[in-house]
C-alpha cells in the first residue's frame, strides 16, 4: 500500500438504487470535485446498462470507470492500488477527492488494509471449489482450522469463497493468509477520510430498485448481454458475478425464461441491497443522510455538504 500522507478523502456510500451516484456528482459539481468509482463492476468497459454508469458525466472527471475488459481479472488489490493512485493524482491537482459506490468491501479494504498475496491459482481454486461442493465448506473451514486457526476464526464455516482463498495461498505459497494480510490497528494512519451515506426507506428503496431493472431491460440490457457474451473471452470470473448479467445469461443460454431472469435479478438485487447495509453497519463513523425523492436536489446536496463539512469552506 502506498503511503497518502495524511491526505483527506470522501467517502459517499448506500445501497444500489439510493441514488449516490447522482449526488456525488452534484456535490462534484458544485465544490470542484472529482470522483472516484467504488464500484466492483463498474471497473469493465461495455458492462454500462447493468452497472448503471452514468451517462451524464460530460465534463466530469470520474476516475476508475472502464479501467478493463470484461475476460480480465480486475482484483480488489487492483482496486486499491487505483485507489491510491487517484487520490494522490487529485489532490496533487489541489482538488478534493469523492470515492462513491456500494460495494462495503473496497471500503473497507481502503480504510483498514488489504491482504497482500499472489493472484488466484484458477486450477487450484477449482479443485477446491468442487470438494466443498461435495463435503461442504464445513469440511473445507476444518481443514483451514487446523492449517491457519487465525484465519479460520475471522471466517465463518459456510463462507465458501473466503476459505478456498485461505486454502489457495496456503497450497501455493505455503505461507498462511493471516501471514500475508496488512490490517491497521484503527484506519490507516496516512489518511483523513469523511464518510456519508445515503439512507432510505425500505419501500422507497424497493421501489426504485423495481423501477431501475424495467429501465434497464427498456434500455437494452438483454442485447448488452448478448454482445457481451459473443465476444472473445467472454465475461470473465469477476464480470460474470454482476447482478443481472448472470441471471440474463442463464436465460440466453436456454435455462430460464426471460420473465424468470427478471424476477431473479429483482430477487438478488434486494437480497444485495440487504447485505450492502449489513456492510455499512461496521462502520460507526457514517454520518446517514435520509432522503426521499431524487438526491441532485438543493435539500439532498445540502445535507450531504454538512455531512462532510463542506459548508462553508467552498
């Protein structure tokens, strides 16, 4: 991880469909901003549709947006070195730095630390992947116990993909995960972040949620999909976990019909939106900004800017 040097940065975060991103570049806007994408899907190119990337964005800097292909792997390590990289660009420029997305990982990862090892084994992950399929993952977090108990403390017995990752660098390092993982004590110390978050009703957000999956599929999801899918490499592991792009091509690929794809993507959409607020609860600090209607407006930017003590200091 690279040193910041006591940088300050935003961090505006909420579930999919609150509205964050329209806020964020209000806010952008209006106290010369730039914006950084904390978005683990948004990273591809061509995954526009399904990730809502915004089209409004003429103009505005928005950093970590398209940064690779849809076959490629694109890591949370990945992440986190742009991360950096861009915060320190931006306030090299004297501008302030925004980071906004849902996805409570990076921000955590940011804020406390990563785990610095080697990139995943595909034939190694695979074979571990399919004894938990038969044993269980019980029978995978026994084995992890009794090889890193550090690391098997911190992860749950049914986590599956977490423990395959302990085993996998234990199998190709021969180090333990718990070895390799840099965490602060508190935050890092090189870093000044404000966090913010956007809160709704459980209706409302429900609502929205309904009414930007018909938006996507009139927008062209399903043909997004499509091409994807046609193209050389395809979507690779990473990509191929986005919301609706998996449930949409189960369907290209005869499974299930189209209506049923629909009705899974509603369906793991607000299942997500459960956990990405079960994510924001571990961070204490979140001053909650709880808003209705669309989050551009005067009421939603001013709030926000009290939120990070914006105001005033334009």
């Amino acid at each position: 991880m690279k040193d910041l040097g006591g940088k300050t940065a935003y961090f505006l975060v909420g579930p999919t469909a609150s509205g964050k991103g329209r806020l964020a570049r209000a806010l952008a806007a209006r106290f010369g901003m730039e914006i950084v994408s904390m978005d683990s899907m948004k990273v591809y190119r061509l995954m526009d549709i399904g990730t809502a990337k915004p089209a409004d964005r003429e103009g505005m800097r928005i950093h970590l947006l398209d940064v690779a292909w849809p076959h490629e792997t694109f890591d949370l390590a990945s992440w986190i070195a742009g991360a950096e990289d861009a915060l320190l660009d931006i306030a090299g420029r004297g501008r302030r730095a925004l980071f906004c997305g849902g996805t409570g990982l990076y921000l955590r990862a940011f804020l406390s630390g990563i785990f610095e090892g080697p990139r995943a084994d595909p034939e190694v992950r695979a074979r571990l992947e399919g004894e938990g399929r038969v044993a269980g993952p019980e029978a995978l977090h026994l084995r992890l116990e009794a090889l890193d108990p550090a690391a098997a403390a911190r992860i749950g017995p049914r986590d599956q993909h977490r423990i395959v990752r302990a085993l996998e660098v234990l199998e190709t390092t021969g180090q333990t995960i718990s070895s390799k993982q840099v965490h602060f004590p508190n935050r890092r110390p090189d870093l000044k972040p404000l966090l913010a978050g956007i809160r709704r009703d459980r209706d409302d957000l429900r609502a929205r949620v309904d009414l930007r999956i018909d938006r996507m599929m009139e927008a062209g999801f399903l043909e997004e999909v499509r091409g994807l899918l046609a193209r050389e490499g395809g979507l690779g592991r990473g990509a191929s976990q986005a919301l609706g792009y998996r449930e949409l091509a189960a369907h290209l690929a005869g499974e299930i019909p189209l209506g049923e794809a629909v009705g899974r993507i509603r369906r793991n959409t607000r299942r997500f939106v459960r956990r990405q607020m079960a994510w924001f609860r571990r961070f204490p600090d979140i001053r909650w900004i709880s808003v209705r209607g669309e989050t551009d407006g005067a009421e939603a930017v001013e709030a926000a800017a009290r939120a990070f003590s914006l105001v005033g200091n334009p």
